[in-house]
C-alpha cells in the first residue's frame, strides 16, 4: 500500500513539474496519473477493508466510506477505460508517437518507449483490447520512466516502489492480446451478439414490467409524447 502511494505520488510531482516548466500539464502523463491513482486507491482501500475484516466492513469506521468513496474516482473525470484507450490510440497513432516519445525522452526514458513500441507493433491497432493493453504499458511505463529519473531522493521506498512497477509491468505482459486471426474475429463477434441477444431477453423481468407498459402506452398515445422523452 505504501509502495503505490510512493508511485502515485512521484507521478504527481512529476506532472507538477511539468506545469511549472511549460505552464500547462502534459495531458499524457496527467492521464496516466489518473488511471494509476484512481485504479490503486480502489485497490487500496479493498485491501484496508480485508485487512480489518469486519471492523473494515462496519460503516461506523472511516475505512468504509473510503472504500464506497473510492469507487467513483474510477468514473469520474474519465473513465480507466477511456484514459487507457486514449494513451494506447496515443501510443501507436502517427499523429500523437511522436509526442508521447517526446514525453518518455523528456523523463530519460527512450528505451522504456521503444520497448513498448516493439511490443505492440505486431497488434491490430483497431482493436480495443489492444488499446487498453497499450494504454496500460504507456501507463506504468510512464511510471517506471519517473521513478528512474533522477529527480528524488535515493531511498529504500524509492527502490522497492520501482521494484513494485517492473512487477507490474512483468504481470502485465503474462496478459498481452494475441493477433486474432480473422476467423477468431467472426467467432467472438458471434459470441459477443448471443451473448448480447439472451441479455436483452433476460431484461424483460416483473420488476420493470410497470415501466415497460407504461412506455407503451405513452408511445400508442401521441399526447403523450413530450411525457414519454421525459420519462
């Protein structure tokens, strides 16, 4: 826990360094401390709630409400998934490499990036899960590029929290996309449309039949119309 704060932490007062030096954030890197703060508080404040066991559980203690507060940090001023999908378009598009490599030199860490790159240069760009896993090694690379900088102080934590992201970044890669072939392509979108088909069926249930008739109503009524688009 002490380890993520310690990262989340560097990457901040990099990113306010960067304020100071250019007069704006670099929405890169601000991007990448967002989904790390915001994916690692959630993670924390889980771990605080198992490590208390009940009392952790028992909305009498802080540690709850953190854990129900933590939640929207996920959400709010962009979702993980959109902010991954965001770094990993960012990474490989040939309109932004060059700015995210800008980045990356900037913090001493070129090679960090040319790994990246290497890495998913062989992946479908259009694909989504490629995207996210591209965002995710654009993230804790970014990481890695600020703990590796130079601009703390050599310390134990420091170490051990770079130690800590070269482990993520190790798990990370144990989870990278495979290139589908266009044949695994059809059959996930098959999958995915049945699944989305016995979704849709499963929906008609009792608890919302009253508001499902009630919309029917309003859409064989024509008076009702400007009811029906408030509903």
């Amino acid at each position: 826990m002490v380890l993520r704060r310690e990262v989340v932490k560097a990457m901040l007062g990099a990113s306010c360094r960067l304020v100071s030096a250019q007069g704006a954030p670099n929405v890169h890197l601000a991007s990448a401390t967002k989904v790390l703060s915001s994916e690692w508080c959630g993670l924390v404040a889980d771990q605080c709630v198992q490590l208390l066991g009940g009392r952790g559980y028992d909305e009498g203690t802080p540690v709850a409400k953190i854990y129900r507060d933590a939640r929207i940090l996920r959400i709010f001023e962009g979702p993980t998934e959109t902010l991954l999908s965001h770094l990993g378009r960012c990474l490989l598009s040939r309109a932004t490499r060059d700015e995210i490599a800008d980045l990356f030199r900037s913090l001493g860490a070129a090679p960090v990036h040319a790994a990246a790159i290497e890495e998913v240069s062989a992946l479908n760009e259009t694909d989504g899960a490629v995207l996210i896993y591209a965002g995710w090694l654009t993230t804790l690379g970014l990481a890695q590029a600020v703990l590796s900088a130079g601009c703390f102080a050599a310390s134990d934590c420091a170490t051990a929290a770079a130690d800590l992201v070269s482990a993520e970044l190790a798990t990370l890669r144990t989870r990278a996309p495979a290139q589908l072939s266009f044949e695994s392509r059809i059959r996930a979108r098959r999958t995915l449309n049945a699944f989305l088909q016995d979704a849709a069926s499963s929906i008609r249930s009792p608890v919302i039949a009253d508001n499902y008739l009630k919309l029917v109503q309003y859409v064989r009524h024509p008076s009702h119309v400007n009811l029906k688009f408030a509903t």
